[in-house]
C-alpha cells in the first residue's frame, strides 16, 4: 500500500493498533457509514489485555447484533449497564499502565455518556485518539448515499482486521512492540485496542505508528 492511495475502511470501536495505522501511514482514508452493518466485527468490540489473557469488550445493540441495515443508522442498546462493565474492566487492566492517568478522566467521563448511535460514538473516539496521538486528519467520513459509487480503485480493507483473525501472521506480519502491562503472564499480544498501546507508551505511541513497517508487500 502506498501513502497516496484511496483506501476504505469501517468504522471501530476503539481500533486495534493496526487500522489506527493505516491512517497514520496513508493520506487518502474514506471510513464507510452507509455500509450494512456486519455483526461479529469490531464496528462494536474492542479487545483488551488482562492478567489472565484477552478481553473482549462488546458494545450492545438494539435489534441485536443480526439486523441488517446502515452501519450509521445502528443504535446502542443501554438495557444493560455494559458502560460501567466496560470502564472497570480497562480500569482493571491498565490502572497500572504507565499512562493510564493521563487519560482516565477522559475515559471515565466518556462512559457516562449515552449517544444513541454506534457510528457518532465510535467517530468521537476517533477524534480523541488522533487528538492524544498528534494525528492529522486524513480520512473522510461516507454517510450519505450520494457519497457513491466508490472509486473502483480503492482499496478495501473494511472487515480485514477481524475478531477470529487480527493476530494472526498475515493479518499483522510486523506489529508494533512495546512493553505491555501483563507481558510477563500472558506475553506480548499483538494489534490490541490502541487504548493498550496508549496507556503503555503514552506520547511515544505517535512515534511507533510513524515508524512501523506496515504491510510490506501485502496483498490486499
């Protein structure tokens, strides 16, 4: 993939380390909201890492997770109180992180929330990573239907990191290493949420993404 190529993406629920990357190492980023949205995907999960292996954080949905309509038009159940479920379970596994502080308030405020839809929530978290990151926009958002037809030049990636595959070789080839928090229990866990690469590495997490080998050569 080369910096100056069209490249669609879907939305995500705190991203994993390597779609944040993507944006970071290319200029022309179109991040897809008219999509049908796709259960099973991290459009609504994100996963972490605990003393006792990975966590997966799920986000509810109203109509459940089957219904098929626009990805912008998906509304968050609060039926249950998977926010407070949530912000324990990060508080949990980075409390001890050595950046976790700089960040709590934000994250503990943004649990109290309650948007009503999963794109405008994940969209937000978007802006706060490139704001703690040093990342310049570089991506458009398609929520409407005269944003179509894509250029068929496009690289589509939406779906290429997925729960059952976002670690595997040739999902993330040449990952990004640091230091984790539970490295010496379960050791080091690849292409997590970037909520672990910011609460291990802090401001050094922009210098990390600039510098990774991403996809070398891959084939999209």
């Amino acid at each position: 993939m080369g910096k100056n190529e069209l490249i669609i993406i879907e939305s995500q629920y705190f991203p994993t380390i390597n779609w944040i990357n993507i944006l970071f190492l290319n200029k022309d980023i179109k991040i897809d909201l008219c999509e049908t949205y796709q259960k099973m995907s991290f459009r609504n999960r994100c996963v972490v890492a605990g003393s006792n292996g990975l966590v997966h954080l799920s986000v509810p949905l109203q109509k459940g997770r089957s219904q098929r309509q626009p990805m912008k038009d998906v509304k968050i159940s609060y039926a249950t109180d998977w926010q407070l479920q949530h912000w324990r379970t990060i508080e949990s596994c980075y409390g001890r992180s050595p950046f976790f502080e700089f960040y709590r308030d934000w994250l503990e405020a943004f649990y109290k929330k309650q948007p009503v839809f999963l794109a405008d929530m994940n969209l937000e978290i978007l802006e706060w990573v490139c704001k703690q990151t040093g990342l310049e926009k570089s991506w458009e958002v398609l929520d409407r239907e005269t944003d179509y037809p894509i250029d068929p030049r496009a690289i589509d990636l939406r779906g290429y990191f997925m729960p059952k595959n976002f670690q595997s070789p040739e999902r993330c080839p040449h990952p990004i290493v640091y230091t984790q928090v539970f490295e010496d229990r379960i050791g080091f866990q690849p292409n997590l949420s970037v909520l672990d690469l910011l609460c291990c590495t802090g401001p050094q997490a922009r210098l990390l993404l600039q510098n990774s080998n991403f996809f070398p050569g891959a084939k999209i």
